[in-house]
C-alpha cells in the first residue's frame, strides 16, 4: 500500500498520495509513521507550492490580458521562483519578454517615423519661405510617408493649391504675352 502511495507521488498525483498516506496512517496507526508522516509533509508542501505557482500564473495571465506586461513579468517571476522547472511559467516569462521588447522596437520606430518628419517637414517649411513650392510639396510627401500627421497633409494641400494657382496665373501671363506678341506681329506687318 505505502509503495502504491509513493508511486502516485513520482507520477506527481501528490492529491491521491496525500489521500492513501493519511489513509494508511488512520487505518494502520502502531506501524512506523515517521517516514510516511515527513512523506506526507513534503507532498502537502509540494501541493502548496504548485497552488501558489497556480494563482501567480492566473494573475500574470490576468495582467497580460490588461496589457500591465512589467506586473505580468514579476508575476512569472514569482512563479518561477517556487518552481524554477515550471516550464508554463518559463514559456509565459519568454512570450512576455518578447511581447516587450517588440513593443519597445515599435515605440522606437514610431520615435525615429517622428523626427524623419520633424526634419522634412522643417525643410519644406524653408523651401516655402524660398518660394520653391514644388520642392516644399516633395518635402511636405516625404514627411507624411513618414508619419501621417493631418496638420501636414493639411499644409501639403495649401501648397498644392497655391502652387496650382501659381501655374495657373504663370499660363495665363505667359498667353497674354504670347497674344501681346501675335498684335505686335500683326500690326508690324
């Protein structure tokens, strides 16, 4: 009987080897206890420890769930610490660390999209002042192909419309000039 309840233990059914122990101790009290009582000391320890990894894993999950990934972290980690085999609490700890770190790479891609923009967009802001509205309009693009901030595609769209107007008024002087020229001919002639 007491071999059984070890055998339980090694295949990690700790429950059912708590169960047969005290069974064993009630039905046979005068045999030796004192191997089978420090037994029985270990497996309710080592079910104690296995609820605790327990409830730390639910609420790192929890905390994964409200995107809080630092407490999530800590939580594996406590995990780990009564059970640093636990190969779930392991994965969970690498999925968390990686969730993080590609976090981390975003906000800096989004950091680095935001000062590309910032130096394209104070470069059209020159090449406006300049007058070069068609390279302020390429200046203007390139920064929203950086990050789509509506006040420059705002901005981008003023230019375009002025510089429309600009050709528009370029087309129509340069017609003037041209019909100018045709009554001169003519009247030359």
């Amino acid at each position: 009987f007491w071999l059984e309840t070890k055998q339980l233990a090694n295949q990690s059914e700790y429950g059912q080897a708590i169960s047969k122990a005290q069974k064993l101790l009630n039905e046979y009290p005068d045999t030796n206890t004192s191997e089978i009582k420090a037994q029985l000391a270990l497996w309710e320890n080592i079910v104690s420890v296995n609820k605790q990894v327990a409830i730390f894993l639910t609420n790192a999950k929890k905390a994964k769930e409200a995107n809080e990934l630092d407490i999530a972290l800590e939580a594996a980690a406590l995990a780990l610490r009564l059970d640093p085999d636990n190969s779930e609490a392991k994965t969970f700890r690498a999925n968390i660390e990686a969730r993080k770190e590609a976090q981390r790479i975003a906000v800096e891609k989004d950091k680095q999209a935001i000062r590309q923009h910032n130096l394209c967009l104070s470069d059209a802001q020159a090449a406006e002042a300049k007058g070069e509205l068609d390279n302020a309009v390429n200046l203007y693009t390139k920064a929203l192909s950086y990050k789509n901030v509506p006040s420059t595609q705002m901005k981008l769209e003023s230019v375009k419309a002025t510089l429309q107007a600009r050709r528009a008024a370029e087309r129509a002087t340069k017609r003037a000039a041209e019909r100018a020229a045709e009554q001169k001919q003519i009247e030359l002639e």
